[in-house]
C-alpha cells in the first residue's frame, strides 16, 4: 500500500509544480523522477543512468518521428496545404460534426501508425479544421487523440494489441481479434468524442493558446494571405503517403507473411519504418514550397519545425524518464499480482492492465505484461475459450487506456501540441481516456454474456 500511496503523491506534486507553481513540465517531471526514485528506494547508483536511458529510449523511438512530422506539419502551414485539406475533408464529410470527423480520421490513421505518430502527423489539419469551423482546438484535440487512442489499444496490427493476441495464443486467429477490435473500438472513440464535445467551447489554456486564438480570429485573412492554394492532392500527399507505407509495412511483418519474405517483404518492411515513410513525406512536400529560392526556403521551413519540435522533444523525453523511474520499482508486479487474485471474471485482467497504464505510462508496456501474466489463469476465470482468449485482448486493451497521464508520452504530445494547460489536459485528454476504458470494458463483459 506504502507504494501505491508514493506514486499518488508524486502524480500530486507533478500536477501542483505545473498548476499552481506554473513550473515547466520539463523541470517537473525531471524532478519527479528524481523524488520518485529516491522515495522508491532506487539504488542511487542506478537513478541517473535508469532517468537518462528512460530519456533516450523514448526519444529514440518517437524523437526524429516528431521532428520530421513537425516540419512536414511546418511546411503545410506555410504554403496553405493544411487550409486545402481542412476544406477538402469538410467537404466530403461536411461541417455538422467536426468532432467525429475528427475522430473518424484518428481511428482509421492508427490502426497501422502509433498514436503519437499520428498525431504529430495530423496535428496541422486538426488545427486548420478547428480554425475553419471555428470550433475549440481542444475539443477537436482530444477528439483526434481519442479516435487515435482507440484502435492503437484494441486493433492488430498495432504492436501492443498483436503483442497481447500472441501471448494468448492467437497468433493464427488475428482476423477475430481485428474484427472484434474493430467493434469494441469504435464504440471506445464514440465515448472519446461525445467526450470532447464538452469542450466545444473551451480554449487552450497552456502557453502558446493566445497564438492558436489569434489564428482562429484571422483565419479568413489568413487563407486569403496565401494567394493560390495548393491542389487537394499535392495537399495530401506529404500525409497520406506516409500513413499507407506505414500501413503497408504493417501488413507485410503479419504471421501469415501476406506478401513472402522476399524482395517484395524486404522493400515494404523498410519503406513502412515510420522514420523511413516520414521521409518519404518530406521529399512529397517539396513541391508546396513557394519562393523562387526553395532552398532557401526548405531550409527555413527546417529550421521553423525544429524550434516548435524543441520543446515537444523535451518533455516527451522527461515524460520517458519518469517513466523509465516507475517501472524500475516493484509497483507494477504488486498491483498486478495482487489485483489478479480478485477473482471478478473478465473485469480482472482490466483492472490489473489499467493499474499498470497508469503507474508506468505505456499502454504496450501494460499490453504486453498483463496478457503474459493473466494467460496461465485464463481457464481458472472462465475465459479459457478461444472467444474467452479474444475477449481477453480486449478487456486488456480498455485497461491499457485507462488512464494517459503524466507519464505517458502521448499526454505530453497531445498536450503539448495542442497548447493546453496540464490542468486543463487533465480535465479533458486523460478524463476521455478514463471514459474510453471503462465504456469500452463495459461493452467487452456485455459480450462476454452473449458469446461464452
């Protein structure tokens, strides 16, 4: 108990520092690793080398994705690409419902992408249709951040769901774990977005909002400011590519091997690296710059993206040290193995991966372990069944969700990018993931009355 009560006071403290202190989440959170290891009982020889590699292992998977997807987002902005796609998605899907539009499009993107990777990706049209609609940007965050938090916990092949599915023996039984992912999931975004739409009339609170205000207020003088714009496709490209090769590489790394091992495999694998297809789209928004000089100019759009990634790069790195801290301890195997002695059916493996989400950050991490630790028991709870296993990912997926705050990347990204306080975030990111998980394994132990 002594361990559950260090972590909530260190998620106080890092909620107060940021809150009422106003102190930069990047200095916070770099604190609260260090007042969470020596509280743990870390061996104080271990504590800066665990932080660092939480900080550079975090940084390695999603950092150059941030800095390529934020000047790629640069490069639209400027040169009114993202003013052209926000005006050719709301007039295929129209202006009724801007939130679901959103979520529509986060659902279907991260399916074969990371979250954090799609919303570095369609963070510029998520701001250009909130601008266009003139509807609160975050509302049309986290609308966007739920959509993409949905299929990345519930839908192979998404590493955590596939990772999860394997460790249940499903291997060879994906196709019913995609299509139930699909169900479960969707119902899981609907409950982020009608969510989101509590804050249809709320703005930004963080630093930077006045900017994203303003831009909001000028937003017909900005379109016209841009002259001609960029046509739909050559809009597009820079994104979607990247998306499909990711989908693509995806589809080709399954079991079954859709497209061999061959020459075929080998060329989709590497193109469909997010760092690789991120690349890709860079090379695809060339065309959009404008000067007479476009080397100058690229160089500028460069140089413009990598000042907005800094910050973002930072704290999503201290966000990885902290924790890198957490899962050092012994928490994560004391709730879980105390929660899975509980005996409450389906609820159990929920309950031990939304303890785990939510003391270590990573909903992977949480995937991965939980479905390792409960799968030997599976028979014991009535879940033994091949259905009973599938509802299992499931139920696993919505603890997973349950919740994404303070040391969970994604938080930080959503936070960050969208200009919200750590306060504010908390009201409306984490309290939709809260929302998601617990409608979400609702709707998993409906299920699991009706088909076991």
């Amino acid at each position: 108990m002594s361990l559950v009560l260090t972590l909530l006071a260190v998620i106080i403290f890092i909620v107060i520092a940021t809150t009422k202190f106003k102190l930069h989440p990047f200095l916070t959170l770099l604190l609260a690793s260090l007042i969470a290891a020596f509280a743990f009982g870390l061996p104080a020889k271990d504590i800066t080398k665990t932080i660092s590699t939480g900080f550079g292992n975090i940084l390695g998977y999603i950092g150059l994705v941030i800095v390529l997807g934020t000047i790629i987002g640069t490069i639209l902005e400027k040169s009114g690409a993202a003013i052209t796609m926000a005006d050719t998605v709301i007039k295929l899907i129209g202006k009724r419902f801007p939130t679901l539009t959103m979520s529509i499009i986060g659902y279907i993107v991260s399916i074969p992408v990371f979250c954090d990777s799609g919303f570095v990706i369609l963070n510029s049209l998520k701001q250009s249709m909130a601008n266009r609609m003139k509807v609160s940007s975050v509302a049309m965050s986290v609308a966007l951040a739920t959509g993409l938090y949905a299929t990345h916990t519930f839908v192979p092949p998404t590493p955590g769901p596939i990772a999860a599915a394997g460790n249940l023996g499903l291997e060879s039984n994906l196709g019913l774990v995609i299509a139930v992912g699909l169900l479960v999931s969707a119902v899981a975004a609907i409950a982020g977005m009608l969510w989101a739409n509590r804050f249809m009339e709320v703005e930004p609170d963080g630093e930077g909002a006045e900017e994203l205000l303003q831009q909001a207020e000028e937003f017909d003088k900005l379109k016209a400011s841009y002259g001609k714009l960029p046509s739909a496709m050559a809009s597009f490209a820079p994104i979607f590519a990247p998306i499909v090769l990711i989908c693509l590489g995806s589809i080709a790394a399954l079991p079954a091997k859709p497209f061999g091992t061959e020459t075929v495999f080998t060329v989709l694998n590497f193109l469909g690296q997010p760092l690789n297809a991120l690349l890709i789209g860079l090379a695809l928004s060339l065309p959009l710059l404008k000067s007479t000089n476009r080397v100058q100019e690229f160089t500028q759009r460069i140089s413009d993206g990598l000042i907005a990634a800094a910050p973002i790069l930072l704290i999503t790195g201290a966000g990885g040290a902290f924790g890198a801290i957490i899962k050092a301890t012994d928490i994560g195997t004391y709730l879980g193995s105390t929660l899975s002695d509980l005996g409450i059916g389906i609820f159990m493996p929920f309950i031990v991966a939304a303890a785990l989400k939510s003391a270590q950050g990573s909903s992977t991490v949480a995937l991965v372990t939980t479905s390792a630790m409960v799968a030997p028991m599976l028979a014991d709870i009535g879940l033994g069944s091949e259905m009973g296993h599938v509802l299992t990912v499931m139920a696993i997926g919505a603890g997973a969700m349950t919740v994404s705050h303070a040391n969970d990347s994604f938080f930080w990204v959503v936070t960050q990018f969208s200009r919200m306080s750590v306060s504010q975030a908390y009201r409306a990111q984490t309290a939709a993931t809260a929302v998601q998980g617990v409608v979400a394994v609702l709707l998993v132990w409906l299920l699991s009355l009706i088909l076991l």
